[in-house]
C-alpha cells in the first residue's frame, strides 16, 4: 500500500523539482534577453544622440536622457580611459560666452569644439565592446540611403512602414529579420532637416541570439542531469516522509498479529477447559479446572491492561501526576512488594545509598520499577542477587537495577522494549510473560521526561539504567548548601 504511495510521492516532488528549476531558468533567459534588449536599445539612443550633435542638431529629450544614462553608467570607463577629455554640450556647440572665456575668438572656439568631439570620440575606448557593432545610415524622405558614415557596409532596410512611422512619430524603434542576416534591431529618427530626413541606427543581434541559443544548450543539460539526479533525491525523499508511516503500518501488523495470537491462546485454552468441566463428574477436579479458568481470566486481564495503557501512551492520553519523589521510600515499597517473590526464590535484594528526590509520576515510576525488579528475578538464579541505587548526576538522577543473572545475549538487545518481543526464559521459571513489560517500562519513562537503556553482559548478569530530572526541592538545597 505505501510502496505505490511512495511513487506518487516520488512523482509529485519531481513534479515540484522540476517546476522550480524550468520557472528558474525560463526566469533568467528572459532576464537576460532584457538585459541584452535594453542594453541594445541605450547604446542605439546614445549613438543616435552622438550623431545628432554630429550634424549640429538638437537631439530630443528621450535620446539626451539616454545620452545622459549611458555616461552615467559608464563614468568609470570614461574616467579610466579618457581622465582629460571633456563631454561637448549643447551650450559649447551653440557657442556660450562663458565657455569661451578664455578663447581669443569665435573660429578658434569652434576649431576647439571639434577638436575635443573628435578627441571624445576616438579616445572613448570605454564604450568600444557596446558601440562598435553599431552601424549608422543616413536616409531621405523616401527612406533611401543618402550616406553611411561606417567602415562597413551596414544592411540597408528600405521599409516603407519603418519610415512612414518615423516621419508621423518622430521616431521608430523594433526588431526586423532580415533574410541571410537573422534580426537587426533598429531606430529611426526623424532630424527635423531636409537633409538628411532620417537618421537610422542599427545593430545585428546575431551574438546575442547566438548567446542565447547556447545557454539554453546549457539549460538543456543543466536541466536533463538535474532531473536524474531530482529522480533519486525525490525517491529517498519519499521514503524518508514515509519511513514514520511504513514503521507505524509494520508495527501495528505485528502489534495486531501478535495482541490476536496472545488472546486466542487464554481463550482456546479457556473454552477448553470449561469443556472438559462440563463433561467431568469430580467435584475436586471442577474445582481445578475452575481454577485454571481463573488464572487464564487473570492473565487475559493482565494483557489486555497492558494493551490499554500501551493505547493510552501512544496517543499521549496519560496523565502524568509528576511531584517530588524520595527515592529510599520508593526503593522501600518496591522491595517490600517484591520480597516474597525473592525470598521464595532464595535471591537476595540490596539497597544502596538512595537519598535524594526526582521528579517523577510515583504510581507510575513505582510500575517501572516493579517490571525490572519482575525481570530481574525472572532471569536471576537461586543464590543470586539483585542491587538497587541511585546517583545524581548533574540535573539528572540515574535509578541503577542490576542483577548477577545470566545475562542476554547481545543480539537481543536492539529489540528488548519491541512489544511482544522475549528473551527465551530458564527452564525452571513457570511464570508467563506477554512481552509488553519492557515496552511499557520505556513509554512510561520517556512520558517522565526521561531515558532507560539496558546493559547485559552473559554470565555475569544484567544493568538497566533509569534517568530521570531532579527535583527543583533538592536543586535549590543544593545551591543553598553550596553558599
């Protein structure tokens, strides 16, 4: 059942990955081909601009703004490459008085205006990767090439609608696709002069495309390994989710199979019995059936409270009463309880140095006890013994059962507090046991606030370790004592 919700839980988080790194990607192509765009559509206004004030025109508000935006983004550049060189403006080329200060007359103001744009423009080795691969042309009304000031003959677009635009707008910028060329993006200005009508800028996008197609190549492989690799992650994901409710789903199969099996063995036994009442005639051996009847009830009793307080753990239900708790007064009821069981077994109990409090449920902390001391005398032969102590240790208190029994083999360890899981029992030991003892002893620690780990070595015998919070009464006489 949960192999089957494993895949679609597989499926969903590779749908999930998948979806995050196609939304990541898609992201940054697009952030990228704008990048490529605005920068293009700068570079296209601020050569426009440069042109303008080239042919001694006014260039509009939007391309001075441009013009202005690209020096700004590019000040470092200027500064490193051209730390003498001045940026002519509008008040220079219309011939300012005080710009020309110092200027002994008109001519020379001018030769010095065309000195310091050609200087400008041949030292402004800055913006030579963004504006070397734009072309300019100058067009007539009609939209036909009447000069090209480049080095290279740029590609001429005669479009009727490009110039009817420009001439009506004032401007016309968009992206053509030119047969053998691939698409040039392009702006057209409208001078205001007859000649020339129109001044065109352009640059070919092949780069970029090119750019563009290869980190999707990238993308493609970057895309393909990661959802190989998001296959796995996602199935080890979908296990560890599951992993919980795979180990909730075994146990309760084995918790079901094994509660069935422990109650249909009293309950075969019992009808069994009753039977066989039935059909017998002595009153004295009624009488020995009835009372086997009893001791089945008994133990059914027995199992099925254990089965309820298991319940009542697992679904956090039980009430802990935790108070200040003597330890050497527990120690002394538990062994009080226990000590015909001992004395009929010939096994001694000891007591060590017990004093102190822990903060525990009493009731509860003395069933603990009750379930090790139970095993301990289980496992314990005649002439054995059995110590119990207790030490504090740092802000907790550690409860020590130990016993020279003969111990359990170190592969049953790991599976001790595993419900109806038992150590095969001496052969002498009549007693029965349903497996839960332990498990409860665990649960009712770990609702405490604390920890039991069991210890064993065969031949020599067996140490469970009980830790548990002090008590906040003993801490402070503690401190008290201490000042």
């Amino acid at each position: 059942m949960l192999s089957a919700l494993r895949w679609k839980l597989t499926f969903l988080y590779l749908l999930a990955a998948i979806g995050l790194v196609g939304l990541m990607g898609i992201g940054t192509y697009l952030l990228i081909d704008r990048y490529f765009q605005q920068t293009t559509d700068l570079a296209l206004q601020y050569k426009m601009a440069r042109e303008f004030r080239i042919l001694g025109l006014t260039p509009s508000n939007e391309l001075a703004q441009a013009e202005s935006t690209w020096l700004q983004n590019n000040s470092r550049a200027v500064l490193q490459t051209t730390p003498t060189t001045r940026v002519p403006t509008d008040d220079k080329e219309s011939g300012s008085d005080d710009d020309h200060k110092e200027s002994d007359s008109d001519d020379d103001d001018d030769d010095s205006d065309e000195s310091d744009s050609e200087e400008y423009l041949e030292n402004d080795h800055g913006y030579d990767a963004d504006l070397a691969a734009i072309f300019v042309v100058s067009l007539d009304d009609e939209g036909d090439p009447i000069l090209i000031p480049n080095t290279i003959s740029p590609p001429i677009v005669n479009d009727p609608t490009i110039v009817a635009n420009a001439l009506q707008a004032g401007y016309d910028l968009r992206t053509v696709e030119v047969p053998g060329l691939g698409r040039i993006r392009l702006l057209t200005y409208r001078t205001g002069a007859k000649v020339p009508a129109l001044l065109q800028t352009g640059r070919l996008l092949a780069d970029q495309v090119r750019a563009l197609n290869q980190y999707l190549v990238f993308l493609a492989i970057l895309g393909s390994s990661a959802t190989i690799f998001l296959v796995f992650v996602s199935w080890w994901l979908a296990g560890r989710s599951l992993g919980p409710a795979q180990k909730a789903w075994d146990q309760q199969q084995t918790f079901v199979s094994n509660a069935s099996h422990e109650l249909r063995t009293p309950l075969t036994l019992i009808r069994a019995t009753a039977d066989y009442g039935l059909r017998s005639q002595s009153k004295g051996e009624q009488s020995e059936l009835l009372t086997d009847i009893l001791n089945e009830c008994d133990y059914m009793d027995h199992l099925v409270d254990d089965l309820l307080l298991l319940s009542r753990l697992d679904a956090h239900r039980l009430k802990m009463e935790l108070e200040p708790v003597a330890i050497s007064d527990l120690f002394s009821e538990t062994v009080r309880q226990v000590s015909k069981l001992a004395q009929a077994g010939n096994i001694s109990i000891e007591t060590d140095s017990a004093n102190g409090l822990v903060r525990a449920d009493r009731v509860r902390l003395r069933q603990v006890l009750l379930i090790l001391l139970d095993n301990a005398l289980r496992f314990t032969p005649s002439g054995g013994l059995i110590r119990l102590g207790a030490r504090p240790a740092g802000k907790w208190v550690q409860i020590e059962v130990a016993d020279s029994g003969r111990g359990i083999d170190p592969k049953h360890l790991p599976h001790l507090f595993d419900r109806f899981y038992q150590v095969a029992a001496p052969e002498n030991d009549a007693s029965r046991s349903n497996g839960l003892g332990l498990s409860i002893a665990k649960r009712l620690i770990e609702a405490q606030g604390g920890s039991i780990q069991i210890d064993s070595t065969p031949g020599k015998g067996t140490h469970v370790q009980v830790s548990l919070p002090i008590a906040l009464q003993q801490v402070r006489r503690a401190n008290r004592s201490e000042e």
